[in-house]
C-alpha cells in the first residue's frame, strides 16, 4: 500500500513539472494519467473523462462510495434520462458527476471540480474521483 501511495506522489510531482513547463497540458495529462495506466482522458478546460465497461447504475453505486470514501459530501443524486447527475461539495469545490448509458453495459463518466469560480477547474481531484471509482467497481467485480 505504502509503494502505491509513493508512485502516486511521483506521479503527482511529474504532473505539476509537466504543468509548469511551456507546452500542450492535455498531452501532458493524458501521459501521466497512461503511466499511472488509469485511462483518463482530459480536457484543457478541466474536465475528466473515463469510459466504463459496467451499467450505468453499477457505476452509479461505486461513485456514490468513492465520494463518500473521499469525505465528499453529496448534495443531490438525480436519474436522469441517460443516466445520473451526481453533485457534491468539498471544501471550496463544487463537484458535478455526470454518467450517461452508452450500450447497457457501458458508462461514460464526465467529472468537473470547480475551485471557487466557475473559471476555475481542479482536475486532480476530479481524476482522483475517476480512481476512486474504478477501484469501487474493482473492488465489488467477482474476481477469478
């Protein structure tokens, strides 16, 4: 556990040099996040992005845990008609979380964290919210 926890610090330092050096940042994200092998894709405005081999709902129930797991607090849970609209609160950080049905046995999750303003993006924690629930969804996935 302690070796994960490192490898993501170095990954995290990685991430704030690639940031901090001249460049397309979107490359730099989508690198780390395929060295960390978690398939996030990101986007220059602070959106992440994560398809999902499970039901909607299946998801839906592993982000619900990964907030909670992250002391995140939900402030509305809705169904809507591709999926679900999840929002949250932690700290100054708005969290919006949206998962749309693609087949009946594939999800996209879209997550945004607004820091303070709308301008304002923190994509680490919307990535870690990604982790947080592929690890739910691993964690409750019969293994063989």
């Amino acid at each position: 556990m302690s070796h994960f926890k490192s490898l993501r610090g170095k990954l995290a330092l990685i991430l704030f040099i690639l940031l901090s050096l001249p460049g397309c940042a979107a490359v730099a994200l989508t690198g780390v996040a395929l060295a960390a092998g978690v398939g996030v894709d990101h986007t220059l405005n602070g959106t992440v992005y994560k398809t999902f081999t499970m039901p909607v709902d299946n998801v839906q129930v592993a982000t619900i845990k990964a907030l909670d797991d992250m002391a995140i607090t939900v402030t509305d849970k809705q169904k809507t008609e591709s999926g679900w609209e999840i929002k949250g609160i932690a700290a100054n950080r708005k969290i919006d979380v949206q998962l749309e049905a693609l087949t009946p046995k594939t999800t996209r999750m879209r997550v945004v964290a607004n820091k303070d303003k709308v301008f304002f993006k923190d994509s680490s924690t919307a990535t870690e919210i990604i982790i947080k629930t592929a690890e739910a969804l691993d964690a409750d996935a019969p293994h063989v």
